[in-house]
C-alpha cells in the first residue's frame, strides 16, 4: 500500500470513526449501563465475596482489590454489543448500500465503526479506576502500571468489539447481536474472574478456566493491581488480546466484505 | 362454579396455553431462561466451592446444596421476569389490547400470566435440579422438605410475574426489560449468595439483614439440608410479596385498560 493509499484509509476510517463516537456519545443508554452496571456488580460482590480473601493463598489483601479488574472485563463486554448493535443498525437501516455508493472501503467501514465502542470502554476504563481508587484499591505497578492497565483494557475491548462486529456483519441483524451477550457472559464466568485458577477446586472447572483465553486476559490485568509487574502474565495478556483482536477483526472484515458484494 | 369464576378460568387458561405454545415453540425465547441458571450453577458451585473452606463457613450439605438453593430462587424469579417480557411483546404486537376488549374477565389474563410462568419454572427448575443432582449434591433433606423447597420457589416465581406483569402493563413495551431484571438481579444479590449471612461483610451485611430475599434463600437451605430455619418468616415474607405484587399488577392493569 503506498503512503497516498494509507493517507486516504486514515481519512476514511477518521470520516467513520467521528460520527461512531459522536452517535455512541449521543447515547446514554449505551454509556451510563457500560458504566454503571460493572460498578453496581463490583460493589456487590467486593463485599459478598470479602471472605474469600481468608482463604490459605488467596493473593491479594481484599477482594475488592482482586476484583476490581473485573469490571473492565465487563466494560469489554458492552463494548462488543455496542461495537456489533451499531453496525448491524447500520445494515438495517441501509446505511450501508449507501455507503458503498462512496469510495470507503470496507476496512475504513469496519475500524471506523469500532471507535464507538473504544471510546464508551475507554470512559469506563478511566471510571472504573478513578472509582476503584477512592474505594481503596492500591495498584501496586504503579502509575506506570495504571497507563498499561488502561492500554490492555482498551485492547481487551477492541478485541471483543471485533467479535461484536463480526456477528453483525454475518447476520445484519441488532436482535442477533443482542444474542451474543448470554454466550460471552458464560464464557466470562467459566474463567478465572472469580478465584484464582489454584485455588478452583473442582478440577473440570479448573481445566475449562485453563483453556479458556478470557482467563489470560482477566490474570494480566490483575497481576498489575495485586502483583506489580509480572512479565509472563503480561505477555499473556498482551498475546491473547492481540490475538483476538487480529482474528475477530480479520473475520469482520471477511464477513463485511461478502455482505457489501452481495448487495 | 359461578360464572365469574369460570369466565376468569377460560381467560387464564387461553392466555396461558397460548403463552406457553409461543415459548415453547420459539427456543430463542425459552433457551435463555434455561441457560441461564445452568450457567450461575456451574460458575458458583464449581467455581467457588472452595468457599466452603472459609473459616466459619458451616454448611452440612456441601458448596454445590448451598449454590443450587440460590440458583434454584434466582431461576424463579428470572422466569417470572420472562413471562413479563412476553406480555411486554403482546402489547407491542397488539395481542393485548385485542384481549383487553375481548375478555369478559381481564384479571384472568393476570392469572393466565401467572399460571404460564409457573409451568414454564417447573420445567427450568427440573432442568437445573438434574444438573445439581448429576454434578454430586447432597440433598439431606427428607420429602416434605423438599417440598417446602419447591412452595418457596413458586412463591418466588409467582411474586416476580406479578411485578414484571405490572411493569409491562405501565410500560406496555420491550424496552420495560432493564425496569424488570435489574431491581430483582440488585435484591437476588443482596442477600448472602456466596457465603452464609454471617460471614458477610460491609454494607451488603447491613442490607442482607433486611433483605426478605435473605429469609427465603435461609429458609431454602434450611430445607435442603434437612435443618429448617426461619421458615415461617419466609413464607410469611413470601406471601406478603405475592400479596403486595398482586395488587401492584392489578393496578397496572386497570392503567392498561384506561390507556392502551
């Protein structure tokens, strides 16, 4: 691609990207539940939950300190619906077909709408911990820690936006995406967000959190809070993210590709 | 039987067989509402088993006794909030209204409500019990606890249609959803869920005391370890919501009759 062609895919994706943030920001019914409803979880659960921080190894001094990443977890979570819900309105609304009647191409289109949900999970990214701080939580990599903490979570985020559009873009229905927030909240609880893997006892449960990737993103985020800097549970983090993020978005735009052919 | 009776009985019946068909037939509508509590099952009671060896936790039967009795009460509630999401959908495809003039008696569409909800549970709840039984728990209580188990859990599902029916009246659309799921999920998780009540810490120790949530997931547990506690204080707590949601529902739908 010569720099004339990446000069006019940034213009692109900037074109789409402004009017994903301003529709997204335009809606409070995406950002106060993305915001509020992990906060509302957290507290719940920080408290319901406090014992388990009196079990032998359990590896941070509160629970709220242990579960605090979790509702960056879920901050990611939105953003898939967000991500999926808007471009799937998009199709609905043959806003689309009208798109292609433009020069954009269909990997501005996709990145572009992704900035939408980047920036709701971003705001909840900054909520999260502004809250998590005055509630108490210490993050023992510091404020160094605190930058990366937010930059895998925006990862993270990304990563699952792109599996959010990449079901809009195959199905072109909102109703569809919508079914695909059940699906990743199982595979959510099915990981470590709860107990640490060692301290699962059940051992089916402890195989299934050990396959299961989210548990590799959930244990880089907490190692920065309840560790410090733990390079190989940053680098699974890191690694999982991206990976996800390359395969979700490679498929998206496979699947926007085929469905801007078809019509 | 007077007429009354029996118009308010070929009322409920119709809205209910007609209820249940669409569930039944639509997996999308039905799987979740299965799905689920299979999920809360297997997160809580194998994820968090080693709860139980928290200092203080005293529990006879076991982690997975103590999370199935929670599962089993959130299934209840949440299959309430279900049906309430389907007479959402009948005012916004005008099902409804239609029966709002038809029907020589309107409260016996609260009661087909009512009635479907509690079919579409037993099936749910038969559903999650067999997983619980499959994944090793202990149940010590005898029948008769067992049974009180169960009267609890309709109690349950009985109280959440009543309040979901109520918000779908005065809403009478889809959107109402979050209004129905998010007080029950705040008071289902307001009680002491992961560990008895007195391990609890902070202020949802504080809220736990006077949750009625508490009284029937003790009273539950009671049951299914076959060491009933605070029974009375349960049922009493749950006829009372039954009581005071019945009329929460009623008014609604006298809201409905003056405005769809």
């Amino acid at each position: 691609m010569s720099a004339t062609d990446r000069g006019a895919l940034a213009t692109q994706v900037g074109f789409i990207a402004r009017r994903s943030v301003k529709r997204t920001l335009r809606q409070p019914a995406l950002i106060v539940p993305t915001i509020a409803f992990p906060l509302i979880l957290l507290a719940v659960n920080a408290s319901g939950l406090d014992s388990a921080s009196r079990l032998p190894g359990f590896p941070a001094a509160s629970y709220l300190d242990f579960a605090i990443v979790v509702t960056f977890m879920q901050g990611a979570l939105f953003a898939a619906t967000t991500a999926g819900t808007e471009l799937a309105t998009d199709i609905e609304s043959g806003f689309l077909d009208r798109l292609q009647l433009t020069p954009l191409r269909a990997s501005a289109i996709l990145l572009g709408q992704l900035a939408g949900a980047v920036a709701v999970a971003l705001i909840g990214a900054l909520a999260y911990l502004t809250v998590g701080l005055i509630a108490g939580v210490s993050i023992k990599a510091g404020i160094g820690g605190v930058a990366v903490l937010v930059a895998l979570a925006v990862l993270i985020a990304l990563a699952f936006a792109g599996i959010g559009a990449f079901f809009a873009a195959r199905t072109g229905s909102a109703e569809a995406v919508q079914g695909l927030f059940p699906l990743l909240f199982v595979t959510f609880f099915l990981s470590s967000i709860s107990l640490p893997r060692d301290l699962i006892e059940i051992g089916w449960f402890r195989t299934i959190a050990t396959w299961n990737p989210l548990s590799y993103l959930v244990e880089g985020l907490r190692s920065l809070v309840i560790t410090g800097w733990d390079g190989t549970a940053l680098a699974s983090g890191f690694g999982v993210g991206a990976a996800i993020t390359i395969l979700s978005l490679a498929a998206a735009s496979s699947a926007l590709k085929s469905r801007m052919a078809r019509t | 039987m007077s007429p009354l009776h029996s118009d308010t009985r070929a009322v409920a019946g119709a809205v209910a067989r007609r209820n249940l068909r669409h569930a039944f037939k639509n997996p999308a509508l039905f799987v979740p509402s299965l799905v689920f509590p299979l999920v809360f099952l297997l997160a809580f009671a194998g994820g968090l088993s080693n709860l139980q060896n928290v200092p203080g936790f005293d529990f006879p039967s076991g982690y997975t006794a103590f999370q199935f009795v929670f599962v089993f009460l959130q299934s209840a509630a949440f299959g309430g909030v279900f049906t309430g999401l389907a007479v959402a959908g009948d005012f916004e495809s005008g099902f409804t209204q239609r029966l709002l003039l038809a029907a020589p008696r309107r409260t016996g569409l609260i009661a087909g409500y009512v009635a479907a909800g509690m079919v579409r549970w037993l099936v749910t709840s038969t559903v999650v019990t067999l997983a619980a039984l499959a994944t090793g728990m202990r149940v010590d209580g005898g029948g008769a606890d067992l049974l009180g188990l169960l009267t609890l859990g309709l109690l349950v599902n009985i109280t959440a249609t009543l309040f979901a029916t109520g918000v779908s009246m005065r809403l009478r659309s889809m959107q109402a959803g979050p209004l129905m799921q998010i007080p029950i999920f705040i008071t289902l998780f307001l009680a002491p869920v992961y560990v008895p009540e007195d391990l609890l810490t902070g202020w949802v120790a504080t809220a736990a005391d006077v949750n009625p949530a508490t009284a029937l997931l003790e009273a539950g547990r009671g049951f299914i370890s076959g060491e009933p506690d605070v029974v009375a204080v349960a049922f009493a707590c749950g006829v009372g919501l039954v009581a005071f949601m019945g009329v929460f529902a009623v008014r609604g739908l006298r809201r409905a009759e003056r405005e769809a």
